[in-house]
C-alpha cells in the first residue's frame, strides 16, 4: 500500500475507530469504549489517537510519563489476520519514537492472542511478564495479559 501515512484522528473519526474494534473477532482480545469515552480522551494531551485510511487504528496513552514509560492502548486494523498491522506498526513506531519523549513502549495483549503476540514480536517487542487473570471478558471468563515492551535504542537499531 504506497503512500500510506499515519495522521492524528479528531472527533470525526470515532465512529470509524468504534466500528474497527467493535469488528467481528475482536470482542475476546480487543477493548473498546463507549463513544462518550473516546470524544474525552482524543481531546486528552495524555492520550494520542491516529488512523492510517484503509487501514486501522491506534491509541497511545500515558503520554505524560516522566519517565517515558508510554502505553499502546489499542490498535485495529480492518481485516485481522490480513497483513495490515505489519503496515500500520511501522507507521505507529515511527510516529510515537519520532514525535515524543518516549524512551520505552510498553503494551499488553490477551493471552493466547498469538497473532498480536507475534507481530509485537516482529517489531522487536520483548516480552516482559504477565498479569494473571487481569482482564474480565464480556462473556465473563477471565484472561491473563502479556505484557511486552519496545526500547526506543531498539527502535532506532532496526529502522
């Protein structure tokens, strides 16, 4: 996909952001928030909303961390399992290493999500740990999350 770029989302682009992780397969390994939520946050300096067109969505928060400890809180693209993250991560590191203080990305995903497991993998995230039965799933089972960090030197060593 040439000239795919990564811009900052604003208040329209929501619905768009609500259909992607409301998708048919990301209701057992993907938050989503209520619209109310969403219009907060994207105004929210510590918060972080981008769209590449076509594509997906991602959402950074934490953005105020002193110590440059940011968050990847959500990231969606259309199709899953269809090659879109490995053109959308770029897109996302680029934007948050080039444009930020971060020093350190750090994520977590659901357990047993091995597709997200090995494209955070792919870019170069290591996994750090895991937070035992953290999350509450709609269905009311519960799931542990794997926690996995990015370095910026690591960042900048494979670009």
């Amino acid at each position: 996909m040439d000239g795919v770029s990564l811009r900052k989302a604003g208040a329209a682009d929501i619905p768009y952001i609500m259909a992607t992780e409301r998708l048919p397969g990301y209701e057992q390994v993907l938050g989503r928030f209520a619209e109310e939520r969403h219009l907060r946050l994207i105004s929210d300096p510590t918060w972080s909303y981008h769209v590449a067109d076509g594509i997906g969505f991602v959402i950074f928060n934490e953005l105020d961390d002193r110590d440059g400890n940011y968050s990847l809180k959500r990231f969606a693209v259309e199709r899953m399992s269809s090659g879109l993250g490995s053109i959308l991560m770029p897109l996302a590191l680029d934007w948050l290493f080039s444009n930020t203080a971060a020093h350190r990305l750090w994520l977590h995903h659901i357990d047993g999500n091995e597709a997200a497991h090995r494209l955070y993998a792919k870019f170069g995230f290591q996994q750090e740990g895991r937070k035992r039965e953290a999350v509450a799933r709609a269905d009311g089972s519960r799931a542990d999350l794997v926690l996995m960090s990015l370095l910026r030197p690591e960042w900048a060593a494979r670009r």
